[in-house]
C-alpha cells in the first residue's frame, strides 16, 4: 500500500473551496476510486442542487513507487 494526497474542490451553496485529503491504496487507479467515497461521503452527505466536487490531483508520495 502507498500514500496519496489527493487534491480536491467543494462547491456547496455557491462558495468554492480547494481541500486535500491522505489516503492508502496500492495504485492510482484504487486511490482515485476511494477518493472520490471519501470526498462524496465526507463533503456532501446531503447535497443540494449546485453542490459538487472535483477531483483535480492524484499524487504518489512514496520515493519508492514501485
């Protein structure tokens, strides 16, 4: 398993704000795909109308990728 640092914004109610977020998973394929659970069970439980988020940096950081 890796770290990531996954690089992300919220909309919600018309106010933009840019968060990151640390997770484990062994590529970037299966971080992206816990990252985008995460953010949309953490950021938006009870979305509205207009409220979403954006996915905008997946980044390894290990020194040793493989």
């Amino acid at each position: 398993m890796k770290h990531w640092k996954i690089s992300y914004s919220v909309k919600r109610m018309g106010e933009i704000k840019e968060k990151d977020l640390i997770l484990e998973a062994a590529n970037i394929d299966d971080a992206l795909a816990k990252a985008h659970k995460a953010v949309a069970t953490m950021e938006l439980p009870n979305s509205k109308a207009g409220d979403m988020f954006s996915i905008w940096d997946v980044g390894i950081m290990e020194d040793e990728v493989f």
